[in-house]
C-alpha cells in the first residue's frame, strides 16, 4: 500500500508557501488537509477560494452541512476538525453528534437543513420529496439549495482526499458516532 505523506513548506511550490504562510499567520498552523492539496500547483489556493466564497447560508448551517456531509462519507478527518467548528459556531457536543446522525431536534430550521443534506449525500443529489419539501417548509430558498449543495460538494472534495490517503488527523478525534436513528 502506497504511503501518503504530507508535505512540509520546503516541500510545496513558492506560490503555496505563501499560502502555507497566509494560514499559519490566520490558524496558527497548516492543517494536514490544507498542506496535502498543496501536492497540486493551484488545489489548495482553487480549495480555499471555494472554501471561503460568500454563502447565503451562516456559518451554522454551513457547519450542519460539514458534519453531515462528512459522517455520511466516513471522513474522520473532517468530522474531526468540523466537530472542534462546529464547538466554535456554539453547537454543544451533544448537538454534534446529533447534526452528525442527520438531524437536528433543538432547531426545526437546522433539523431540515440536516435531514436534506443527508439525504442528497446519500442519494448521490436525488433528495427524497419529503426532505426537500421540508427544507422549503422551514424557509430554505432555491439560492439557499444551491448554495448548500456547493458547500456539499466542497466537503466531498476534502473527505475523498482524506479517505484516500488518511494521513494524520490533526484535530482533537471526534468520537464515534453510535447508531443514531432518525
């Protein structure tokens, strides 16, 4: 089995070594995910500007897509590090592991916002009728959609990247999930 490292500063391109420079000087450190893009020329920087685009969507609900998006595809890396966001954003670690199951129960808005992204996660964009009605219901726009399965596919990109390598969780590890029913 090929071994996937990630590379340090010395080891990326001028242009991504600003980068690594612009993050450390933001986070305090590179996370593993942001350095692995920079084995690519331009993935991180393309990564980040999608990453930070405006979204008509809070930082919140975005987070509630994260945690969903990344425990449907069983990225621990991202549950990882969205779960220590999610604390960020005021989500408690019960209200975490929940979202992470696909619901949200304390929140009717974020719990259809949940239950949609889980279901166009799993069904590959063919969101049953009822969560999509739903998601309407709670008043979710068509910009509203659209920005969501944006930061869907965001988060596929990264839990594909780390599912393939699985190179070094750098995050306090989220716990398993148990069997969460819904």
């Amino acid at each position: 089995m090929k071994n996937f490292t990630v590379p340090t500063r010395d080891e990326v391109s001028e242009n991504n070594q600003a980068i690594f420079d612009s993050l450390n000087k933001g986070l305090g450190f590179v996370p593993n995910l942001y350095a692995y893009f920079a084995k690519s020329e331009t993935a991180l920087g393309d990564y980040l500007t999608l990453q930070n685009r405006k979204s008509s969507l809070k930082a919140k609900e975005r987070e509630v897509i994260n945690l969903v998006v990344s425990q449907v595809n069983g990225c621990r890396y991202c549950q990882s590090a969205h779960t220590a966001l999610g604390k960020m954003n005021g989500f408690s670690e019960d209200q975490i592991l929940e979202i992470r199951g696909g619901s949200a129960s304390f929140d009717p808005k974020l719990d259809a916002l949940a239950r949609f992204t889980k279901s166009v996660t799993e069904n590959r964009g063919r969101a049953t009728e009822e969560v999509k009605n739903a998601f309407f219901e709670a008043g979710y726009t068509e910009g509203n959609l659209v920005d969501a399965i944006v930061i869907v596919g965001d988060k596929i990109i990264s839990n594909y990247i780390h599912n393939l390598t699985e190179f070094a969780i750098d995050f306090p590890i989220a716990p398993e999930l148990e069997q969460v029913t819904v």
